[in-house]
C-alpha cells in the first residue's frame, strides 16, 4: 500500500516537473522593468500611464510597471531607495539631482545606448549639453524630455483696463507693478515667493535683471553678490507689503500661484508649470505669459530646468531600460506628453509642431530662446550642495523681506556659501 | 437675578466656546465645501461659501479612479491589525511595568521613553535594509511591524497609568476566588480597563492611519499604497488638485471620525483615569 502511494507520488512529481519545465520552454519569460513617477498626480499619471501602455504593446516582451511618487517626498524615497541598494530600473528626474546621483554611482551613463540612437541629432544640443555639464566625466547620465523656463504670468484684461503692456524693461517692471496696486480691491502688483523655495525663484530674477550669463568668474568667485544684484534685491526688497501682499512672506509656490489665480495679484514670476492651473481657474483671455526684459548687461538671461530619465545601476535589463527610456522622449512621446501637461519638449522636431506655436506661452518661449540675446545661465547644479545651499538661505530671504538682515550681507552670505561647495567640488575632482 | 445669571453664563461660558468651536470646525467646513464644487470654482473670485452648483464628481473620481478605494483599504487593514498588537502588548507591557517587581525596571520605563526621542525619519535606512532582507518590501507586513513598534512604548507607558488605577484588590480577590493570573487579568482587570484601552486603541489608530513617510518608504507598488501617501500625490511640483485633495481629505476623515464619535465617552473616561495617576 505504502509503495503504490510512493509510486503514484513519484510519477505525480516527474509530470509536474515535466509540464513546468516545458512551460518555462515554450513561454519566454518577460522581462519587467520598475519605473518610477518622480512628480506622480492626477493631472499627470493618466497620461505616463497611456505611454506606458503603448510601450508595453509595442514591446510584448518587456513590462513595465509603474509607481508613483508624491512630488514632495520622491528626492527622499530615491535616496533611500540607492541607500538601500533597492533602486527601481528607471525613474523620472528634475536634472538637478542628476549630479548627486552620478557622483554616487548610482545612475548608468547613457552615452553608449544614445551614441548609437538614429535620432541623437534631434535632441536639442544645448540640452544635452547642459546634462553633459553636470558631471566632470560629461557623460550623459540622463534623457531630457521637458524641458520648463521661468517667465511673468500676467492678467491681460487688467493690463488692457490700465492701458498697460507688460515689461519691456526693468524699470518698467518696478512701474507696473506699483500702478497695478489697488489696495482698496485687494489687488496688488504682484505676488513675491517668500517661504519654500523662494531663494531658487530669486536667484532666476536676479540672473535675469542683472544679465550675468556665469554663476562663478575666472577666479572662481560667485556672481550672486554682483552690484547689479544689490541694486535689483533693495528694489525687490522695497515693493513687498507696499505693492505686494503681505502675507507673501510664507508664499511657496503654491499660495503665490493662488494669489494670482485668486485675482490678488496682477504679476508673478513662475514657469510654464503652472498653467493648466491658470486655464482652470482663470479661464482664457484672462492670463498670459511675458518673457523676461532683457538684462542691464544686454543679456536674457534664463534658469531652464530640464525633467527626464535615468537608469539606474542596480537594473538587470540596462538594454531593455533604455528602450523604455528613449520610447519615453521620442518625438510621438514627448509630443503627448508635452501637450497634455503643457510643456516644452526637448526634441528640435517636436518644436516644431504646431501645437507649440499655437499654445502662447509655449510659443513665447521657443521665441525667446531663439533669440540670440537669450542665454542659458550656468548654474552650478553639478555641486552635490547647490539644492541644500539654496533651501538653507530660504529663511535669510525672509528675515531680508522683513529689514532685518541687510541685502548685501545676505547675498554676501550666499556667494561664499556657494565658493565654498565649489571650492570642495573642485578639490575633490582635481580641477584647478 | 436669574437673567443676569444666565447672561454672565452665555458671555463667559457658550460664547468663547461658540467662537472655538467656528474656529475648529471652519477648516473641516471648507474642506467639505471644497471638495463638492467644480475645480473651475474653487479657486473663483468672490469666494463661494456654498457649494453651488454642487458636484460629487471629485468624490467619484478620487474613489474609482485615482484608487482611495483600494488606499483606504490598505489604510484600514494596517491600522486595525497594527492597533491590534499595539493594544495587545501595551496591555501586557503596561500590566508588568504595574504588578511585577523586576530589576532594572526603572531602567526599562527610562528606555521606553528614550525611544520617544528618536525620530522615525533617522531609522529609515536600516529599517529598510532589514525589511528588504525580510522580504517585507512592497508588503503591508513591514508597515504593521513598523507602526507596532514605533508606537508600543507610548501606548504602554499609557497603558501602565491606566492599569495603575485598577486596584490589585480586585485581583487578588479574583485569585482567591480561583482564577489563574491570566484569567483574573482577562475577566476582571480588562473590563475595569475598557476606557483605557478604547483611549489607547484611538489613539494608536489615529497615529497608523495618518503615518506618512515609512508608508512611503517600505511599499513600492502603487496599489498598495496608503491614504496619507495617496493624498500627498495630490500636489504636484507645479500644480495641486484642490477638489481630489478636498474629497480625499473627507475620505480620510470618515474613520477617525466615526471612531471618535463612538468612543467619546470612553475616551474622556479613559483620559482622565490615565491622567490623574499616569
């Protein structure tokens, strides 16, 4: 009796084995892939979803899925994630964490998948280079497919209301923003970022009045205390509570925007981001964008920032990566992409689509980087520190806001707190 | 004089606290407010106090399509099933601290509360590494071991104030009546202490269904998130959805909210008895 139960075991064992392993014969395993969303929301899943379906049907093999992070703490959870060895194929990246991941080995250099790519010629070249930039090696460690640019967002109905065109110049600027004040109607000029983040917006507007196209001279001291600097923070510094709300000084980006879409403010400083939340507020007709007056040195000077992909080291698939990676910012991708969250693209074809010069804003900043005035500033977001320097100073700024810490003092501040990372930098990588 | 009684009790007592209460409850009003106009209204100048026209859209949405559904179950499973250890070895932990005489007990209350101060962001690398080497990535396993462990030594110091005002009598009593050790503790002192561990279990509850950042950190797949990790995807680095995060704010609050409501009674009961010989 024992026997034939072993036997009948036995024979039921080699015929499981039998079957699984023609299974695994005849079925090739898939091969899957973990993206990871950096800036995950319901006006943004839905579409990288749809790509990601797309992808995955032309590509039966490979599958993807898909995580989501909250914007707020995606930096955080990525840093673990490499800490811990647990780093997802791919994932989403603003650019300026880019150089912190390459120096810590974290992230694999594209170079020898994007070397070989038909459509390396259609990626802009001032974007590739800017990445390229980041590292000391100039590899390229990620894939942009956004690319976003900071501009004014102004109220044409009021301006037309006022007889006013937005700023040609700078002084003109200061100009607007005091006519367009009507505290009686709870309306001010404009809106200043002064809680989170308020340093990174500054130091866009800073770059921008003064025409500074480099962060550091030849000698390696930074430009951020330059006087043309002093002169436009007292300016900035003189506006807020006057022709500003005085709650401004907690502002994020988040209570600036809504003071604008609120109708409080006629004029802020953002970025193309922010406008499907201006079209569902304020409706058309009622916003537009104006790019910035070209800069006291002759220059337009603009910080871009660049969104895209990278793979990182710990993947299994490198190969298989960045094919969903280059899917991800061809030129069928980035244009859906781009359209749905209203962006620019990386791509010189999909520029020139007509979505782009239909869209004002988008239009407005193609223009203006077309213009030979225009210029890119070098910001150094290669510093492993830059990030942290510039939400360390964000309370200072505040405290400036308030007349209680000089500007030269706090920009004074800020210049050596950045000749120090770059001194560091510098040192470690052997570069003097 | 009655009036006058009466009005000195109106000015001093219902109208401060009538002006609290518009203060507490404004917010939860707005948020209500919020999450049933259109997006195009919310932000509309002049404000509406009202939701007109109303709309259950963004409560339709955030439930089906963005996921609550499936984030509120996985908020409910860890949190009652971490509220269950919790309780279950407060109870245990704070009846020791209470009963027993043991060396380095003193030692034992000092390290308790020493494990207040550490802050859980501190832990979270090794903690990941040591649930990675579990297997308890990506499962709502490591979140339970987690929220059970960083909220046990609260809760039984808690609970160890409760158990103080039990008095051994009754025990003792129990014990000559026949019971074991166990059983006095399980028919006589549990009973007695009903409000302290309504209080405990609430206050566990809260803490695990509105815990963030390990939520985050331990689970990497989208479906399996959790409310607090769902709400935050809300805001985007260039935009936020107010509707989506009013009506899933609401969502969230429907737990905790129907919780308290129910044990209120206990939980005053429980709070005070805590208090007096915590």
């Amino acid at each position: 009796m024992l026997r034939k139960t072993a036997k009948k075991t036995a024979v039921l064992l080699v015929s499981l084995l039998l079957i699984s392993a023609s299974a695994t014969f005849s079925a090739p395993q898939k091969v899957k892939l973990t993206f990871w969303d950096e800036n995950a929301g319901p006006n943004r899943t839905p579409y990288l979803q749809e790509l990601l379906k797309r992808f995955n049907k032309a590509n039966p093999s490979i599958e993807v899925e898909y995580v989501g992070l909250p914007w707020s703490s995606s930096k955080q959870k990525i840093d673990v994630a490499i800490a811990a060895n647990s780093t997802p194929d791919v994932s989403g990246v603003s650019t300026n964490w880019v150089a912190e991941f390459a120096l810590n080995g974290a992230i694999l250099p594209l170079d020898p998948y994007f070397n070989k790519a038909p459509d390396k010629k259609q990626f802009a070249p001032v974007h590739i280079q800017a990445i390229r930039d980041l590292v000391p090696n100039k590899k390229l460690y990620e894939l942009p497919n956004t690319f976003n640019a900071n501009l004014f967002w102004y109220r044409p109905d009021w301006f037309k209301e006022a007889g006013l065109n937005p700023p040609a110049t700078w002084e003109e600027f200061f100009d607007i923003v005091a006519k367009m004040t009507d505290k009686s109607k709870n309306r001010y000029g404009y809106s200043i970022r002064g809680g989170s983040g308020s340093v990174n917006n500054l130091e866009m507007l800073l770059y921008a009045y003064s025409g500074l196209t480099e962060y550091f001279d030849k000698k390696g001291k930074c430009t951020i205390n330059h006087p043309l600097h002093v002169e436009l923070l007292k300016k900035y510094v003189a506006i807020y509570g006057k022709y500003t709300p005085e709650s401004d000084i907690t502002n994020g980006y988040k209570e600036m925007v809504a003071n604008f879409d609120n109708g409080i403010a006629a004029m802020i400083m953002h970025n193309i981001g922010s406008y499907g939340e201006h079209m569902q507020t304020l409706g058309p007709g009622k916003f537009a964008a104006a790019a910035f007056p070209v800069g006291k040195l002759g220059k337009r000077t603009a910080i871009t920032a660049l969104k895209g992909y990278v793979i990182y080291k710990g993947t299994k698939y490198p190969a298989e990566s960045w094919k969903l990676v280059h899917f991800l910012a061809s030129a069928e991708s980035q244009s859906y992409w781009n359209q749905k969250i209203g962006q620019l693209p990386t791509r010189l074809d999909v520029m020139n689509e007509p979505w782009v010069s239909e869209a004002q804003h988008l239009k407005l900043m193609g223009d203006t980087f077309a213009d030979k005035k225009s210029v890119a500033l070098k910001n150094p977001q290669y510093l492993p520190d830059y990030n942290a320097i510039l939400t360390r100073l964000d309370p200072a700024f505040q405290e400036v806001l308030l007349g209680k810490r000089p500007v030269e003092k706090f920009l004074n501040e800020w210049a050596s707190a950045m000749e120090k990372a770059k001194a560091e930098y510098d040192k470690v990588f052997n570069k003097k | 004089m009655k009036i006058e009684q009466r009005l000195r009790r109106c000015l001093s007592l219902h109208l401060p606290l009538s002006i609290i209460l518009i203060f507490v409850l404004f917010p939860f009003y707005w948020t209500l407010n919020t999450s049933l106009k259109f997006e195009r209204d919310i932000m509309k100048v002049p404000l509406k106090y009202l939701p007109n026209p109303m709309t259950f859209q963004n409560f339709i949405e955030t439930w089906n399509n963005i996921g609550f559904g499936r984030y509120f179950r996985n908020s409910l499973i860890v949190a009652l099933i971490a509220v269950f250890f919790i309780v279950t070895f407060a109870v245990l932990v704070g009846y020791a601290l209470t009963r027993f005489r043991f060396k380095g007990k003193q030692l034992m209350m000092f390290l308790l509360l020493c494990t207040q101060f550490v802050p859980g962001v501190m832990l979270l690398i090794p903690l990941f590494i040591i649930f990675k080497k579990l297997g308890l990535i990506s499962n709502l396993g490591s979140l339970v071991i987690a929220y059970t462990t960083f909220q046990l030594p609260f809760n039984a110091i808690l609970m160890r104030g409760f158990i103080q005002n039990v008095p051994y009598d009754i025990e003792e009593a129990a014990m000559m009546d026949g019971c074991n050790r166990l059983q006095a503790i399980f028919h006589v002192v549990l009973p007695i202490l009903l409000p302290g561990i309504i209080a405990t279990a609430a206050f566990a509850f809260i803490s695990c269904w509105n815990e963030f950042i390990f939520a985050l950190m331990f689970i990497s797949r989208s479906d399996l998130y959790t409310i607090p990790v769902a709400l935050h995807s809300m805001q985007g680095e260039y935009d936020i959805n107010y509707g989506y995060l009013a009506a899933g704010s609401i969502i969230a609050m429907i737990p905790p909210f129907l919780m308290f409501a129910y044990v209120q009674k206990y939980l005053v009961q429980g709070l005070s008895a805590g208090s007096v010989k915590g």
